[in-house]
C-alpha cells in the first residue's frame, strides 16, 4: 500500500513526438510533487493506450475522493451503497496505478530499435483487458473468455471496432494479430 501511495505522488504531461536513439517515439514528461523528474518515452503505437492509463487512473482517484465526501451526506442503505461504490473506485484507482507501474517498468527495459516494433506486452494486454473489461478478473479467467482477443494487437486502428463488446466473433476473420517479434 505504502508504493501505491508513492505512485500517486507522480504526475505525467502530455506524450510529445520525439527521435530518441534513432527511434520515432512519444516523450511524456514526469512529475513528482509537481517537481519535473524527467521523460518517459513510449512508442508511438501505444499512445492511446498511455493516454487510457494515465487518465484512467486520474479518473478513479477523482471518483474514489468524490465519493468518500459523499458517503456523510446518505444514511443507511445509500450510505452502504455509496461506501461500496467508494470501495470499488479505491480498487479501479489502485488497478490502473499497478498497471502504469508494471508498463513503466517495462519500458525502462525497453531496448529501443527502429527496425523493430518495440512491443510491450503488458501495454497490450492493458490494452485487451481494458477494452474488454476484463482489469478486474484473473489472467485465467480472462483467457478463458476472451482468448480469441488476446492474440490481437490493439494498438492497430483497424482491430479497435474489435474489441468493442457489441462486435461479433465473426469479425476476428480480417484482424490483425500480434507480431511475434
């Protein structure tokens, strides 16, 4: 608990495009205690997905505060309806904190190529468990009910309208799959 605490303590800008190493890149500067700290640099192909992280995690620290003001306001059910409510935002908010920390970690690890796709794969499977909401359930549950969706990429445009619930199976026909780079 006490990382998480310090997790929330960073803030990022923007992702701007940058040559980095010879590599076409986004470059986000972070912030601790509105301090800069420095850049994080993210392929290009995962902008969306950083842009999903980042303020998805802003989002339910938001709702989590809003709702713990709220609570004092209701009695008994409300009050237990909004305290779960409350509870549940707290847990989305630490979701996508865990998320961003693993995803950073890896691309620190990141070798950075421009004959390459720099890959990485915990943003993609951030990617597929979002648009598929599945950040709440277990890999194995996840697997179980979309393993047709984690073998795509959903960092390419034309496989978003896939990952989309109301889209039928059918059309996993003309996806893209993930590179196996």
């Amino acid at each position: 608990m006490r990382t998480l605490r310090r997790e929330q303590l960073y803030r990022y800008g923007a992702p701007e495009p940058k040559r980095y190493l010879g590599c076409a890149l986004l470059r986000a500067e972070v912030f601790r205690n509105d301090e800069h700290r420095g850049y994080v640099y993210i392929p290009p192909q995962y902008e969306n997905l950083w842009r999903e992280l980042v303020y998805g995690a802003i989002y339910w620290e938001k709702a989590a505060c809003w709702l713990k003001g709220k609570v004092s306001s209701f009695r008994r059910p409300l009050k237990t309806a909004v305290e779960t409510l409350r509870a549940n935002a707290e847990i989305k908010h630490r979701q996508f904190l865990l998320c961003r920390r693993t995803i950073l970690q890896e691309l620190q690890l990141l070798r950075f190529d421009p004959n390459d796709r720099n890959q990485v794969f915990t943003f993609i499977e951030f990617g597929i468990r979002f648009y598929r909401d599945l950040l709440n359930d277990s890999f194995n549950y996840a697997y179980a009910t979309g393993q047709m969706y984690l073998a795509l990429d959903p960092t390419r445009a034309e496989n978003l309208p896939i990952f989309s619930k109301s889209m039928s199976p059918s059309v996993l026909v003309h996806a893209h799959p993930l590179s196996s780079k």
